[in-house]
C-alpha cells in the first residue's frame, strides 16, 4: 500500500459544505471515497491556519490516489496537495541503491 499525507483547503462553497455537513459528515465522504478504491483512511485532522484539513490514507496503487485527487479537485470545493509518505525501510533501500548523477557545473 502506497501512503500519503493529504493537506486540504477549502474553498468558500466547501466551507459551506462542511458547516452543513459537520466534521463527521465529512470524515464519512472521505472514508468512502478512499475505501472505493481499496484504500484506507488512517487519520483524519481538522485545523486553522492556511491548510483546513489533513488526512493520512493509503491506496493500494498510485493511480487510485490520482484518482481522488482529480476527482475532488474537480468538485472546486477544495484545493489539495498529496505528499507521498515512505517508511524508515523504504528509506534504508533508498540508501542502498546506487545513482550516478553529476551536478551542474561539475
């Protein structure tokens, strides 16, 4: 399972959808989107600042993440960004493997 970390904002017509829905209105639209495509939703956070959301999910493949991403981008109700997260191991073969690269000017 691919995980990533959803930060969200939403626009006037979401934030109107949200004081309708409630936070438990919305954790639910979240957890069926997601589990549609055979993902899972690990955390869920309301907050205040510049981002309104953040949720924790994994998806089984990139594609499905792409998926939502699109589709709920679409609806205009909120602007989002997806940061893919890697585990401490993920990261340890990352370090294992071998790139040749050689910077600019070098």
């Amino acid at each position: 399972m691919a995980k990533y970390l959803i930060q969200a904002s939403y626009t006037a017509e979401g934030a109107k959808g949200l004081l309708k829905e409630g936070g438990t209105g919305r954790r639910r639209a979240v957890d069926e989107a997601v589990a549609a495509l055979g993902g899972t939703v690990e955390a869920v956070y309301f907050m205040y600042g510049d981002d309104d959301l953040i949720t924790i999910v994994d998806f089984p493949d990139t594609t499905s993440m792409a998926a939502v991403s699109m589709r709920v981008k679409a609806s205009g109700a909120l602007r989002t960004r997806a940061t893919p997260l890697l585990t401490v191991e993920e990261i340890d073969e990352a370090t294992r493997k071998q790139v040749t690269f050689r910077p600019p000017q070098a």
